[in-house]
C-alpha cells in the first residue's frame, strides 16, 4: 500500500493524472491486500483496471492472482526473496527481485516496498525518480522521517534490476 500511495503522490507531483484505490476488506485478516493506482496526462474515466500494464505482488498468493491478467507486453514485478514461482507466459516481461535481501541490506526490510517502486519504474519510467525522491520527503510519516535517507537507498538499489525477458 505504501508503495502505490508514494507512486500516486509522486505522479500527482509530476503533475499528471492519478487514482489510487486500495482495497483492505478481509485481506487485512491474513490474505492479499492490494491497490490499483492510475497515471494518465489526460483525465482517467474510471479507476477500474481489469487488466493492469504492470503489477507488482510480494507474496504468492499475489502472483497467483495477478499473474494472469497481466496485460500482453506488461510488466509483472515480483518479490523473489518471498514468491519462488516464475510466469510460464511468454507475452509478459518479469522483474524478479529479491527485494527483502537488498532491503535488510540497507537498514529495514519493511523497504522492500520501496525496492520493488524503484524497479518498477526503471522498468518502466512513467514518472521520474526525482518525483518519487519528493513524494517521499512530502508525505512520509513523522514517525518514520529518520528512515527518509534509508527510503532513497532501497529506491536506488531497486533501479538496479534489469527486466528478464520472459518471451520476448
């Protein structure tokens, strides 16, 4: 949730089009939790995304449910260190990161979130870094600015990561 939240504050901040819906309901109980977040340079008509460009899942039951519906040429971003499964579609592009090694490896790994955010959009820069570097200074909590600097490491160290082609 962090991670789409930051996204959305950061496109905002780059001035363009956004819609961020996270959906809680009895996932908060042990199962998925989940956000759509829409970017756009022209009004968005509606938030539903049936078929997503990117998804980014941390846990397999995540990637059981989205990996299907991908959209062909999508990106599908997982969190190695946690799902072991691999996508068997050849029309898609995966980013497998081992998000809570290199997390740990800076400080926390609850940035695994922020890791995965910079991956993403090496992947696939719809916004630029410097816009989330400011949606991260902007809107991160009182209680978590001393964990600012450690933010902006896990975000560099995700840019890292090059998409392995699965098909292409």
């Amino acid at each position: 949730m962090f991670a789409g939240q930051t996204l959305a504050y950061a496109a905002m901040g780059a001035g363009l089009e956004v819609t961020w819906i996270p959906s809680y309901g009895p996932e908060m109980r042990g199962g998925t939790a989940n956000c759509t977040v829409a970017i756009s340079s022209r009004p968005i008509g509606s938030p539903v995304v049936r078929l997503p460009r990117v998804g980014v899942v941390f846990n397999t039951p995540s990637y059981e449910k989205y990996e299907p519906i991908i959209e062909m040429f999508g990106i599908l971003a997982r969190n190695a260190s946690l799902v072991k499964l691999h996508s068997e579609r050849k029309d898609i592009t995966e980013l497998a990161i081992p998000a809570q090694e290199i997390a740990e490896a800076v400080g926390d790994a609850k940035l695994a979130n922020v890791v995965m955010l910079g991956a993403v959009l090496s992947a696939r820069p719809v916004i630029p870094l410097e816009a989330v570097r400011q949606a991260l200074q902007d809107h991160i909590p009182v209680h978590r600015r001393s964990m600012l600097d450690m933010n902006y490491e896990a975000l560099n160290r995700g840019t890292m990561f090059q998409p392995t082609e699965v098909g292409r």
